[in-house]
C-alpha cells in the first residue's frame, strides 16, 4: 500500500527529498509562489501567470533550493559528573 501511496503523490514530491514528504513540497512551493508574487522571475519559460502553477512546476524540477530548519540531532548523553 506504501508503494501505492508514493506513486498517487509522485506528482507532489521533491526530487532531492529522502523522505518523499508531499507537505514539505506545499510549503516550498507556497513560499515560491510568494516570491513569485513579490516580483522574483520564474526559473522556467512560461506561459502560465499564476504564480503558484510556476513555482509548484520548479519545485518538481527540483530547481528550488530549500534549507531544513529545526532538525533535531540527537547527541549522545553525558556522562554524569560524581
């Protein structure tokens, strides 16, 4: 069923990201479109004017850049001092 659910999504994915994450994708593709709106240009030629269209086909093409934050690392625990 996992297998199933990936391919229904395929469309809605990062190219780079290990964890296939279809929420991650919306909120790339949604701060995308914001900079779309603002004036940035589209990485592609295109004849579409909405802003979420483009940025949603960039981020599938994987030619946005994202930056994960707040990952937690677990470190390993110190030893207690006596």
């Amino acid at each position: 069923m996992n297998e199933r659910h990936y391919r229904n999504f395929a469309h809605c994915t990062i190219p780079d990201d290990p964890e296939q994450s279809v929420n991650r994708f919306i909120i790339v593709a949604a701060k995308r479109a914001r900079q779309l709106q603002n004036g940035a240009r589209p990485f592609l030629p295109t004849t579409s004017k909405k802003p979420t269209i483009i940025a949603a086909e960039e981020v599938r093409r994987g030619l946005v850049k994202y930056e994960l934050l707040n990952q937690v690392v677990e470190e390993p625990a110190e030893p207690a001092e006596e």
